[in-house]
C-alpha cells in the first residue's frame, strides 16, 4: 500500500492519523461474533484478553469487510483505531476501490466473516433413552417468536379471551349473564387490537373510555327524554328528539372530531361510540314504551368496557413493547439512514466508478423509506413516548431533550435533500418507473445530452450509469427504489469526462489519422448547456475535484463515525452486553469527543478547500467549479447541524445519569410547563392578530383577503355583525364540517324506519343497526377510501359469515371446539390487521364472524333464529349500510383525492413561491425569521407526504373518461421535491454572514435590475401554474420569460469584473452558486408548465403557435420569428 493513499482522519480518540479509509466500512465487524453469541446466535466462543488485537498498524481486508451489509439489527462495537483499507490511486481521477460496489451496499446474498455452525440433526431416540415429553418440550421451548409474531398472537390471545365471555357460562357470569351484547367484548379487541406500544395503548384507552362514557350520556339523555314524553302521551315528539336531537348530535359531533383529528385511536373509539348509541337510542329506544330500564344500557356499556379492559390487560402482559423502545429504535433507524445516504451522495459526487452497482435492494429502500418518514414518524413516537412517562424513567423528564433531537434531525433530514439535490441524483419507485417505449432497446447506452446516440467507448461507469438511468430508469423488484441522475449530474459528468479527455490528450496525445488536433475531438458542451464555458480546454474542475477529493472523504468518514456513535448511545445494550463488550473493546467516546473531532474535521476540510483554490487559482474563478461547490457548501451545513445534535444527545446523556425525576414533582412540572404554553401560545395569537406582516397570514388561494373592494374592512357595527355572520356560515365549506354533515343526514335517513310502526319489527328482526354500524364504517371523508372500504367490507362480511356458519353446523354449540376454530380463524386475519396494506380486510371479516358465532351460540337454548338465517340477516345488513354509504359519499359533497390532489399542488406552488419571495427579500434575517422559514420548510416537507397519500387512493376513484394520470402527477410530486430542496440550500446561503456582510452590498445591489426581473419573472411562473392546477383551465402557449431574465443576470455577472476581483473569491462562488441554482429552480418549473400543458392542454396548439412567427413568401424577410428561451442565443436577447 503506498502512503499517497492514506488520508488524514480524525481518529474516535481525537488525534490526527493518516489511514486508508473507506465509506463503505466503519471497522463495525470486526466483534461481530461475539455479539452474536452474546445474542445466542452463533456458537463462537468469546475473544479472551491475551487475544492479538488489531494494532493501528493493521489493516481490515476490504473485500471481506465489505460484504457485510451496512444496516444492522443492533449496532455493532467497533475499534477506534482499527485501520480500514480503500484502493485510491491518485493517478485515476476516480475511486475503483472503496468496494462499496455489489460486494458491500447492494449484497442480497453472500458470505460473511463468520461462519455458523450447520444445524445437527438430533438422532432418534431410543426406548431407554430420554423420555419423548421431555423431547418435544425441549423442541417447543427453542422456538422463538419475531415481534410480528409475537403482535398477531397477542391479538389472537385478546380475541380468544374475549370470546370466552361467551362460550364459557362462568366468564358470562361475570358479566351478568348477559346473553345478548356479551359478543361486544370480543367486538372491543377486535377494534382495540392489542398490537400497539405502551403509550399507544394508553392514548387509545383514553379516546376508548371518553367516548363510551359520551355514549353513555347520549343514551341515558335519550331514554330520560323518551319516557317523560310517552308517559305524557307524546310519542311523536320523544322519537324526534331521539332522532333529530340526541341521535343527530351526537353523529355530528363524533364525526366531526373524527374527520378533524383524523388518528387511528379516534377511529376506533368512534366505532365502538356508535355501537352503543346505535343499538341503545335507535333499536331498543324506538321500541320503548315508557319504562326507565337501564338494564340494557348497562349491559353494553359493560361489555364494551370490559373488552377494552382485556385488550389493555393483554398488551400488558404478553410482550409488552414500549414506546421509548420504539421511539429509540427510530431514532437509531433514521441514523442508519443518513450513514447510507452520506455514503451514497458523497461517492455520487465524486463520480465513483462502481456507482452502477447503487441499484435498488432491501438497504437502500429501508434507508429511503426511513429518511422520507422521518418528517412524520419520529414526532408520532414521541408523542407515544411521552405517555408512558408517569412509570418509564427513560424518558420522564427527558421529553424536551428528545424533542430537541427530533428537531435536529429533521434538520439533518432537510440537509440530506439539500446533498441528494446538489449532487443531482432522485430516487424513483422502481415500479412507478416509466417504461421504456417500445422498440427501444434497454441494453443500449446512449449519450445523456443526445439519447439518440450511443455513447463513445470508454465511457465511465458512472456515466453510463446516468445516461441509462435517463432513457430507462433502473428496474428493481416490486416496492423497491432505484436511482436515476437529474441534469445537474449529467452536466457535471460531461463537463468532467471532456476535462478527463483533454488532460489525457495533453499528456498522452493519440494519432488522428485525419491529421486534426486531439482538442478537435474532445467532446463540446451540452446544446442545452447554457453555461457554456468560456475556458474550453480548462481542467480546474477536475483538478479540484480530484484535490479536494480525499479531505473531503476523510469529512464524510467522520459524519459517518459519529452517526454510528449515536446510535449506540441512542440505542444501548443491555447492561450484561455492554460489560461483556467493554471487556472485549475499548468504550466508545463520549459526546464531548464526538462534537471536537467533528470541529476538527471541519477545520482540516476548510483548509484542504482553502488550498485547493490557490491550486486552482486563476484570475477569475472558473465556473465549472460552482457545478461542485454546492455539495461541498451543504456537506458542511450538514456537518454543523451534526454538532448541534451531538450537543443535543450529550444534554440527554446528562439528563439520564441523574436519578429519575420522583412522580410528583414530574406532574407538578408538566402542569406547570402546559399552563406556560398555554400563555405563550394566547401571547403569540395576540402579537399575530396585531401584527400586519404577511408572513403570519398567508393563505393560498385565499378568496376572500380583507381590505379589497370585494371584501372591504368593516367599519360600523353593523358591519362588524354581519362580517361575523358570514365567517361563521363560512365554516360549513370546510370539509370536516361537510363530513359531520352528510354522515348525520345518512344516519337519520337510515333510522327513520325504526320509529315508525310499519317498519320498526322489520328493523328490528333484520338488525338494521349493523346497517348503521356499517355506514359509519364506510364513510371515509374521501371517495376513494370509501369506495376501498366498501369493497372489503362486502366481500370480508360474505367470508366471515360463511365461515361461522359453516363451524357451527359441523360443531354446533360445541364449547370446547367452537373457541379453538375461533382462535385458530383469527391468526390470519390479525395478520391482514398488523401487517398487510389491505388490513381492513382482516378487521371486518373478524367483526361479521364474531357477530354470526356468538350471537348465535347465545341464542343455542332458544333456538329463534337458524345460523344460516342470521348469517343471511347480517350480509344483508351490511350490502344497505355500504350501498347507503357509497351514496352518500360520492354524491352528496364528494371529497375526491384527485381533486384535492390537485388543489393541494396548487397550494403548495404559491407557499413555496411566497418562501422564495421570503428567502430574497430579507436583507439581515434574525434568528426568529429563520425559525419561521424552517418551520415553513417542514410544512412543505409534510404537504409533499399528505399529497402522496392523496395519490395513492386515485387509483380506487373510477372515472368514466378514463384512468388517472398518476404518473404525471408523480412526476410533478418529484419536481416538488426538488423545489423544496433548493429552498432549503438558499436558505442555508442567505443566512450566511458573508452573504449578509459581503455578498448583498457588493453583488445583489448592483445586479438589482436584473435580479428584480429574474424573480419577477420566477414568481409570476409560480402563480401561473398555481391557477392553472386550481382552475384546470388550458394553459397559455407562452411561460414566464424566466429563463431570458435568468440569462441575462448570468451575463452580467461574468462580464462585470468588478464582482470577479472581489477580494473574497468565497463570496463571488457563493453568489455566483446561488444564482447558478435559481436555474434549477426554472427549470423544475418549466418541468411542471409541460406537465400541465400535457394534463390540461394549450389555448393555441404548439405547431399552430409557431407558425404564426415563422416568415412567409409573402412576408419575405420582414415577417416575425421566435425562438424558444431555452436555444436563443444570449445576444439576441441583449440586442431585445
């Protein structure tokens, strides 16, 4: 190995060394047999003390190093001093050999540095030999259980038990024989599966019993009010107020909190509400005669309760999972993430040769998954979290401490976007992937400017690797991801490969047989490049990328190490394992450590940076080099943001070394920050209110903005009233209002026939309350989740029934072989519940067999009604609630997921245009104008999942024009993505001090003209096709000049000499980047503008438009011409 490989890193002691590192490795197994004996995996026996370790000296061999898979189930130990091999010849001006290629990143099978022993085949015992009892337990007592299986069977154990209140007479006893609801126990666990954490199961405990006791109210109002009328001969008038006041309240007002907290719990508390109250106020308070009896209210009410008591007791005793555990798991997952990322974003940057190999596979999905979650994820489990905190010392009096994680790794996350945007790379669903059209060959690769033609031989692998991902992106298997490089990327390598070409030339030139010049074959810029570089044989690019290439992996290798030091102490060994691995290993450092070896590492990048500027140094700097300095710029926002999450780990780790905050004193506390909260929060809405800044009241697509002549300022009293009138009829437009609406006026429409004497024996005998049940169910505030729902509800009812049916006519009232079959018919469907994208299935199936079987085993004795017949009664009882559901919701105020799809595109284009306007009119931002900008960012982040959550249900909106553009819609979602991105790297750049000291008085004022129409321009862009998605209007034939102001701003900047002296050459690559990315942002609109001509059509047709501008023979010379923005040349628009 020679010493020009090695590369200066900070060690995890802190000293400086020169090591051979690589990103595909951080030395994580080399104690990987020992954890796995720790762990009972493996039969290696423990490495003792007098053991050779590895010396600094030694080197891990890379090839075997790196076919572990970097994502783990547990972290792994590692040395600090362990030296790590990478291949990198300083003659190539790529790395062949960080081995992160197929051995390593993308394995889906392969060897491993240790080796399990094979299983034995245990020999047949003989007659004399161990008896077979003690065999088979000694088999049963080795099986283990994965936590998927351990949550369906902890569910099947909650049903069973459930059951068992009505199969066995003494478990019905305790109930008070209750032979007519005692079925809605085992109904409660199906709705209060207990397969959620700790905290989880106390949030849906709370929502469960505070709506039965809501439910209890409503039927004992009701049944109040239903006697005293009866008695007074005033029949009429109890049912109304049964029907129109006790029965629609209460509908309106648990769908409205339904639709308007839109949570999981409420769901299902909603539920088991409407079963009470259906059941109590429509079936058995139409046939009221006028006797107060509370027996029946009880008997449900109890039932309920005492299911939702079995489900709490159940997710208690069978393996408990706690919600800390959970919340730190995620913060580990989300770390693990951002390790690969890194890795893969940095070798991207520097054009690896074995970036082919970044193909979609199970690690880098879990990484993509887990980073794009984590805006959403983190903040639910620490919300989980938090409730367990009156008897989980883990995280009692630490929530503000995880808070302040979290937030900093949303931060890291929004870093992470601003890297993969720099570098030009996106990640595409492999399924979602457009297909190749037909009769194009995808075993050819062609030229990423001209897919038409082929690529010359000798292409680099990483290039070829961006060219084929244009013309057909990778393919993976199903529900994978794959990599596909963006423009920025592709210009990148171009401008690289004829940098790589030129030098070669120039040291090695080759024979031309035609006798031309070797720099006459070296291949030119882009047609589309508008960045054309006015130094055609220049190689800064390449000589600074390959200067700055080795510092800045030697950056990156630290992020890196400090990520996998996080998560141990995010996600600690239990103690036995920790003193087993302090034994074997040195213990990792400490926060304190971690931040300084990353400030050390910072320190040694800049000045690598700085160094290799004066090596490239030139009178101007040359612009090849902005395309680089943006990763460079946001790898370093990223390490900073890293420091400020070590800070925040470090204030955890000294938060829990104290002892655990008493109980009381945490209650008292919690009181006491709520009330200041809740003071702030009054405090904040009254500086909002008198404040005028537009950035506390935007609205998009705002209608009605006061102080207009459409909406004037009201000025009497009068007006005042009136104004306050209309704001609260205003409300019933909003779609949770129009929700709670339509599902009361289903609800009342459907219990009609019970209080009325002709039909109500026929609603009774046909248990037309399921239909209610039914129709709560099914209505969903969107049309496509309804029509889901309905679908699995048909056809999981017609499963459950027939099933039922058929076990109790082989086994009729048979209590011991009626509660197996039970437990046995409810392990596949909690495993649709938990762990399939069709859960819903599972649910009702269970909920229309528990109906038919236990309803039917109450009824053994009696014998009234045969099992086929109520099996027949429910199916019909549900085929009403679905059709009078599906009704309601596509008809009356349909809430359709493309059309809010497309409404929220429209909303998020002006929020992010109005960022944007945000971001370059600031001239000094202070520390709370940033705190809203980043908060505005995560709001965007969020939309974009909300919007990807609408897309998934078009597909269940049938449309009689046709299917739903999805993939466009999906594109557009991804220029979204972008934008987002390159939000947060101008933000990253206007809060700068050298922006706001040097950047903004010398170079923004004095292009101010031309800056001024550039973001005119960019932010008309914005509103046009923010009112194109709202009015779904065809689009105008001509955009925004964007581009030509653009252009001409770019102009300006290179020939003023003035800006390009500047003393400070950081300033003027700072400004000239900036500007440089504001033509990603054009171009990510213009994007869109095709997309949306494609989705709503033009008002004049392309080739119609252009001919008005082409000259005529009989114009002659004088008739008009066009060209398009993107093609004119640069003087033509100077000369216009």
């Amino acid at each position: 190995m020679s010493p020009s490989s090695e590369i200066e890193v900070v060690m995890d002691d802190g000293t400086l060394q020169r090591r051979t590192i690589s990103l595909s490795t951080t030395a994580e197994t080399r104690y990987l047999d020992t954890l796995d004996h720790v762990l009972g995996h493996g039969p290696t026996p423990f490495p003792s003390r007098s053991d050779p370790i590895m010396t600094s000296h030694d080197t891990i061999d890379s090839e075997t190093e790196d076919r572990q898979p970097l994502l783990n189930h547990w972290p792994r130990p590692s040395y600090q001093s362990t030296t790590i091999q990478e291949e990198d010849e300083e003659e190539t001006d790529t790395s062949n050999s960080d081995q992160d290629g197929q051995t390593t990143f993308f394995l889906h099978g392969g060897s491993s540095t240790h080796k399990e022993m094979p299983p034995t085949t245990p020999s047949i015992m003989q007659p004399d030999e161990t008896p077979r009892w003690k065999f088979w337990m000694k088999r049963f007592g080795n099986v283990s259980f994965t936590p998927a299986h351990q949550a369906v069977l902890k569910c099947s154990f909650a049903y069973l038990l459930g059951s068992l209140f009505t199969f066995v007479p003494a478990w019905n006893a305790l109930i008070g024989n209750n032979r007519v609801s005692s079925h809605l126990v085992a109904t409660a666990t199906v709705f209060f599966n207990p397969a959620k954490t700790l905290g989880g199961m106390v949030e849906a405990a709370v929502y469960g019993w505070g709506y039965t006791l809501f439910a209890l109210v409503i039927c004992l109002g009701s049944m109040v009010t239903t006697d005293f009328f009866i008695d007074h001969h005033l029949t009429i008038v109890a049912h109304l107020l049964s029907l129109f006041f006790w029965l629609a309240g209460s509908v309106f007002a648990v769908s409205f909190l339904k639709a308007h907290w839109n949570k999981p719990p409420v769901a299902t508390a909603s539920s088991l509400c409407f079963i009470i109250i259906f059941i109590n106020v429509v079936k058995e308070g139409s046939a009221n005669q006028g006797d107060f009896d509370t027996t029946r209210i009880q008997q449900i009410t109890s039932a309920v309760a005492i299911g939702t008591l079995v489900t709490v007791a159940c997710c208690i005793v069978f393996w408990p999972t706690s919600a800390t555990t959970k919340l730190q798991q995620d913060l580990e997952k989300t770390l693990q993430s951002y390790q690969v990322l890194l890795k893969l974003l940095t070798k991207t940057f520097l054009l690896d040769d074995d970036l082919p190999e970044f193909t979609a596979n199970e690690s880098l999905k879990t990484a993509i998954d887990s980073h794009r979650s984590s805006f959403t994820s983190l903040q639910k489990s620490l919300k989980e979290a938090k409730l367990e905190s009156l008897w989980n010392t883990q995280i009692r009096g630490c929530t503000d401490e995880y808070d302040a994680i979290i937030k900093s790794m949303e931060r890291l996350s929004q870093h992470v976007g601003g890297l993969r945007s720099s570098c030009g790379i996106q990640f595409l669903h492999s399924q979602d992937s457009d297909p190749s059209p037909a009769g194009e060959s995808s075993q050819q690769v062609t030229d990423p400017h001209h897919t038409d033609r082929p690529l010359p031989p000798g292409t680099p692998a990483s290039m070829a690797m961006s060219a084929h991902s244009i013309t057909s992106p990778l393919m993976a298997p199903s529900d994978s991801w794959s990599i596909r490089a963006g423009h920025r990327r592709r210009r990148l390598e171009s401008e690289m490969k004829r940098q790589r070409m030129k030098k070669n030339d120039t040291h090695h030139p080759p024979p031309e047989a035609d006798g031309s010049s070797p720099m006459e074959k070296a291949p030119a810029p882009a047609v589309d490049d508008v960045l054309s570089l006015e130094e055609p044989y220049s190689t800064t690019l390449i000589d600074y990328v390959q200067t700055i290439r080795r510092p800045l992996k030697s950056l990156a290798y630290t992020c890196k190490r400090t990520l996998y030091h996080l998560r141990q102490g995010l996600q600690p060994c239990p103690p036995s394992h920790r003193f087993l691995f302090s034994w074997t290993q040195p213990l990792p450092p400490d926060c304190p450590r971690l931040k300084a070896n990353l400030i050390q590492a910072m320190e040694l990048f800049d000045l690598a940076q700085r160094r290799a500027l004066d090596h490239v140094h030139q009178p101007k700097v040359s612009e090849d080099l902005f395309l680089v300095y943006f990763f460079v710029f946001n790898l370093k926002e990223f390490t900073l943001e890293l420091i400020a999450m070590v800070d925040a780990v470090h204030q955890l780790t000294v938060k829990q070394q104290y002892q655990p905050m008493p109980l009381w004193k945490y209650i008292y506390s919690s009181l006491a920050r709520w009330w200041g909260r809740q003071e702030a929060a009054r405090a904040k809405e009254h500086d909002s209110v008198a404040s005028s800044s537009s950035s506390q009241a935007f609205v998009p697509n705002e209608r009605h903005r006061l102080h207009t002549l459409h909406t004037p300022a009201p000025t009497t009293r009068w007006r005042k009233f009136f104004l306050r009138v209309w704001w609260v009829f205003s409300l019933f437009k909003l779609q949770t209002m129009r929700y709670a609406i339509k599902s009361t006026v289903a609800a009342i429409l459907l219990a009609i026939p019970a209080f009325l004497s002709p039909t109500g024996s026929i609603f009774r005998t046909w248990r037309m309350e399921w239909a209610l049940i039914t129709l709560m169910v099914v209505m969903t505030p969107t049309v496509g989740g309804t029509n889901l729902v309905a679908v699995y509800r048909i056809f999981s009812t017609i499963l459950g029934c027939v099933s039922a049916m058929v076990f109790y006519m082989l086994f009729p009232a048979n209590m011991y072989v009626l509660p197996v079959l039970t437990w046995l018919f409810s392990i596949p469907n909690f495993w649709l519940i938990l762990h399939h994208k069709h859960g819903k299935f599972g649910q009702f199936t269970l909920l229309a067999y528990n109906l038919v079987m236990l309803n039917k085993y109450n009824d053994r004795e009696a014998n009234k009604v045969e099992v086929w017949r109520l099996a027949f009664q429910r199916t019909v009882a549900i085929l009403v609630g679905v059709v009078v559901g599906l009704i309601a919701t596509n008809y009356c105020w349909p809430y359709e997921a493309r059309v809010e799809l497309r409404k929220g595109l429209s909303d998020f284009l002006l929020r992010v245009g109005w960022q944007y306007q945000r971001l370059i009119s600031k001239k000094q931002p202070d520390r709370a104008c940033v705190k809203v900008w980043v908060n505005q960012e995560l709001t965007l982040q969020r939309d974009l999942i909300e919007m990807s959550a609408l897309l998934a249900q078009t597909p269940n909106e049938p449309r009689l024009k046709g299917a739903f553009p999805v993939q466009t819609y999906r594109h557009m979602l991804d220029a979204g993505q972008n934008l987002v991105d390159k939000m947060i790297a101008i933000r990253t750049v206007v809060t700068k001090d050298v922006w706001i000291q040097e950047v903004y008085p010398a170079m923004v004022v004095p292009t101010g003209h031309l800056a001024r129409d550039m973001v005119g321009n960019v932010l008309l862009y914005f509103y046009l096709l923010a009112s194109a998605l709202h009015l779904k209007t065809p689009l105008p034939p001509y955009f925004p000049p964007a581009r030509s102001a653009w252009l001409l701003l770019i102009q300006e900047l290179r020939q003023d000499h003035r800006l390009a002296s500047h003393p400070n050459q950081q300033a003027y690559m700072i400004y000239f980047a900036y500007s440089i990315m504001i033509e990603d942002i054009i171009r990510d609109l213009d994007k869109l503008g095709e997309h949306m001509t494609m989705l709503f059509g033009a008002l004049v047709p392309e080739e119609e438009w252009q001919q008005l501008f082409v000259p005529t023979l009989e114009q002659g010379t004088h008739g008009l011409s066009i060209y398009p923005t993107s093609t004119m040349p640069l003087t033509q628009y100077q000369t216009q």
